[in-house]
C-alpha cells in the first residue's frame, strides 16, 4: 500500500497555525464575520493551507477507523476513501466555493455538526476540544513555543 495520510502520521502543526485556523473556522461557526475577516486578513493566503491541514486532522482519523478487531473490512476503507475524496475537492476545487477558506471552514464545521458532536450537540463546544488537542499536538512538537509563567 503506498503511503499517504492513512498510513503515514500527519507532522503537527506549528502552535500559531493551529490558534489562527480554529479562529477563523470558530468565528465563522458563530456567524462572527467581522472577526472571521480579521483573521482572514491577518493570516493572509497560507490560511486556505492552515484550513486544510485542519481538515484533514478531523476527517482523515474519523473516517479511517478501523471496527473489524484489526482486520480489514470494507467499512473502513470505503469511510476512509470517502475522507480522502473530500480532502481532495477541497484541495482541488479549482473555482469551487468548497476550495476557498469559507467553504473550507464551513466543511469543518459541518463535518464536526453531523459526526462529531450527539445529537444537536454543542458544535463550539466540539470546536474547542479539537483545537486543543491540535494546540497539544503543536506544542509538544515545538517547545519552543512554551511559555513560562
């Protein structure tokens, strides 16, 4: 099988990355579009690169799960493919509203509303965690970001 983001593990992302990304996709989530703009503005064009490293650390572990004691069925490869193909538009979706930072952000957002959270779930709520577990990532792969209190 060749390596791709199923099997190879995904490099942390840098701390400011992770706080500028869940910013925006939280802002927009809250309908924030001044703040959502702001960030926009700030973080420049490596934003619509930040979003889809943020996908792809939702979608990819989500929808490779693998429910058949380790051997493989055909659930997960079909939810993983499924993964794959969405990060892919959103890669590649030359023109498509989907390929921008809102569509983006917006996917994230849906993708967390109809399979992260229970029913009607607190979305924000789901949004914070990941982003924490992304911050912890990002922290303990660069150190150098630690602050001293």
């Amino acid at each position: 099988m060749p390596e791709n983001t199923i099997t190879a593990p995904l490099a942390p992302m840098d701390p400011e990355d992770v706080a500028d990304a869940f910013a925006y996709i939280r802002a927009l989530q809250a309908g924030d579009i001044d703040t959502a703009g702001a960030v926009a503005n700030d973080t420049g064009p490596e934003l619509r690169r930040l979003l889809l490293d943020v996908a792809a650390r939702i979608v990819i572990p989500i929808t490779a799960v693998d429910d058949c004691d380790g051997d493989p069925c055909a659930h997960p490869f079909l939810a993983a493919a499924l993964g794959r193909l969405l990060l892919e538009v959103l890669r590649h979706g030359d023109g498509a509203c989907l390929a921008f930072p809102p569509g983006i952000a917006q996917t994230i957002v849906r993708f967390t509303e109809n399979i992260l959270t229970e029913e009607h779930g607190d979305v924000a709520d789901v949004l914070r965690q990941l982003e924490a577990a992304g911050m912890k990532q990002a922290m303990e792969a660069h150190p150098a970001h630690r602050t001293t209190a």
